[in-house]
C-alpha cells in the first residue's frame, strides 16, 4: 500500500526508540528513566484536574507551567519561555522554526540519534562533527559558517559534558545563527547555560521533564532564550497543534517545577548511585566514560558489547546498544536504583568470570 505515500514518507528513516520489552522481573536500564517517581505533589495536581474541566480545552499558551519556569531559572521573562509535548516535539519545531537555512547545520557524529531525523523530515542539510578519540565535542570544531548548531550537554549516548565556558564559546562564535543546547541531562552534573539566554539572542535551550523530575511519561519538555526565537516556535506550533499540552500535563508539569526538595533530593540520589556504579564497573575491567547525565557509557576490552548486552538481556536485565560506528563495543546503562545497580553488577560479574570468559584465556 505505500504506492500512496508521499516522496518525504518513502525517504524516510525514522527514529527508533528505546525497547519497551514485557519481561518477568525485568530490571529495564536502557530508557534513561528516572528509578524514582515524581514528586507526591505531581500527582496530587493531576489527581485535582480530573474533573469536570476536562471537557474543556486547555490553556493552549500554558501560561501557569511557563511562569513557573520563569521563576525557577530567574532573569527570565515567561515570553522567553517555550512548551511542547516532550522536549522531541519541542526540538521538531526547532528544526523547522530556527534551523532550515541554505548552509548546513552542525552536530556531533555520535549524539542524539533524533537530530538527523529531523533534519531528514524537513529537508535540511546537515554535516555531522566528530568527536575526539576520547569521544569529546570541541568547540573550536563549531566556529565555522553553518546555518545552525545543535548540541546535547551532556552528550547522548556518551554522558561528557562541555564546560558552560566552552559552550559559550560556541554561541559568541556564531552571532548569526541559532545554537541549540539540548539539556535533556544537565540536572545530573552539569552546568546549564540558561542564564545566557539575556546575554546571547541567538541562544536556544532545550528541556526535559521526563529526566530529572521522572516524568516521562506526561511528556513535557520546553525551550527558553530570546523572545524573538520563541515567536518563531509559537507560530509553527500554532501552525500545527495549539493545543500540546493537555490540562494533567500543565499541572503536573507545574508542580514538579515548582517542587524544588523533590526534584533535589531524587537527583543527588542518582549522582550517588552513578558514581558507586561506575566504580564498580571500573573494578570489573570496564573503561567507563566521566558522565553527567542518567547513565554511563562503558565498554569491557575484552568482551564484545552486543554479546554482552544479549547476555545480559537472557536474566532480565536491559540495557541499550547500539550498532554504530565507533561505538559498537559500548553498553549505555540507564543509573536505576542501587538494588538493579548492583543486580547488574552481579550479573556482569559472573558473566565475565563464567565459562566463556575461561575459555578466552585458553585461547590466547
């Protein structure tokens, strides 16, 4: 039936995302979701919305949720505020609204594998950039003509961050056009350069909810930087969909926002237990990239990275590989709670100390 679909939906290659796999006893480290829940009072505002309002359209300008986000960053006005469903959708528009220009943009070869898509959907050039052998993005890489940049910090898959001075950088380097920092992973250990929305009009920050305040499952993400970069996305959102956020997504939104204790008390938990896992990783032979996000990029010399994740994936244990250049050796591993953290370890351990990792060393 395809001979009905047009020349853009043949060409594509879309986005694959994360297994959602219906295992017994799954310990499910692959997705980056937060071990912990949201916050009590999340789920009492989306408990108080379920009433007759439903039948109502919602606030289609999210003015509660984008002033809430105003406040919590400080110096920011809620006109410099962007929402959309999921930071995904808010990046789609991105792409649209502030990227497609005649000159390509610029993105690190292994990053967020949703950039190219984009990029693809909306027929925009782009040039990937590669990373160092120590898998770091280098600013001095990004100060070139192109018609936009497009930056995780942290990185995804890999975890590195870039210092906020080297991001700048890269902002200052470019006045003419847009540089998009994707936050998704900045609560777990990095600097986030929101505060120089003010300083650089051709800044654009992209958030998450479902990270660091657990709630990827309400699908809220938002963008803040100058109030010019914002009309653009506001009108091809309005162009498309006036209505992303329904009214239990604004509430909650706001309340996890607005829940300061929880979402602090929830993200130094999973510092915690990243740098115990890391340890225990290092102690196993694994070579375990400096992460500031959700989850570490490590790799074993002497196993292979898509057996291991099978073998793992045999006791119930998920964790995300990917098949791609330069990184093919690497396991991503989402920080769960220190029980499936040391689950995994366990697992590994006998894993590497069983009999096929015998019989490689008879064999050298």
């Amino acid at each position: 039936m395809n001979r009905y679909w047009s020349q853009v939906a043949k060409s594509l290659t879309p986005y694959v995302p994360g297994e959602q796999p219906k295992l017994a006893n799954l310990v499910k480290l692959n997705t980056n979701e937060n071990p912990y829940g949201p916050s009590p009072k999340v789920l009492a505002a989306i408990h108080a919305e379920t009433g007759d309002t439903l039948r109502l359209y919602p606030d289609p300008l999210a003015s509660r949720l984008r002033a809430a986000i105003a406040a919590y960053h400080g110096q920011i006005e809620a006109r410099q505020v962007f929402v959309g469903n999921g930071s995904d959708e808010v990046l789609a528009h991105v792409f649209l609204a502030l990227l497609k220009h005649e000159q390509p943009i610029l993105f690190p070869d292994i990053s967020y594998s949703f950039y190219p898509v984009y990029a693809n959907l909306y027929q925009i050039t782009y040039e990937t950039v590669p990373l160092s052998a120590q898998f770091e993005i280098r600013a001095g890489d990004y100060l070139r003509p192109n018609g936009g940049i497009v930056i995780a910090n942290p990185n995804a898959p890999t975890g590195r961050a870039l210092p906020a001075s080297e991001i700048e950088r890269i902002v200052a380097g470019n006045p003419d056009s847009v540089v998009v920092i994707d936050e998704a992973y900045v609560d777990f250990g990095a600097e986030s350069v929101v505060p120089l929305v003010n300083k650089y009009p051709n800044l654009l920050v992209v958030h998450t909810l479902s990270k660091a305040r657990s709630l990827a499952g309400l699908r809220v993400g938002f963008a803040v930087g100058h109030a010019d970069l914002i009309e653009a996305l506001e009108r091809v959102k309005d162009s498309f969909n006036s209505y992303p956020l329904d009214r239990l997504a604004q509430a909650g939104a706001t309340a996890a926002i607005e829940d300061r204790e929880w979402f602090e008390r929830t993200r130094q938990a999973v510092m915690r237990s990243r740098a115990h896992l890391t340890a225990d990783l290092t102690a196993l032979g694994f070579a375990v990239l400096p992460s500031s996000a959700n989850f570490v990029f490590a790799r074993h010399p002497g196993r292979d990275g898509g057996e291991l994740a099978q073998a793992l994936r045999q006791r119930s244990i998920i964790v995300r590989h990917f098949k791609l250049p330069r990184i093919d050796q690497f396991l991503r591993i989402t920080i769960g709670t220190d029980e499936q953290c040391m689950g995994l370890v366990t697992a590994l351990r006998e894993l590497l100390e069983g009999p096929q990792a015998t019989a490689s060393t008879e064999d050298t």
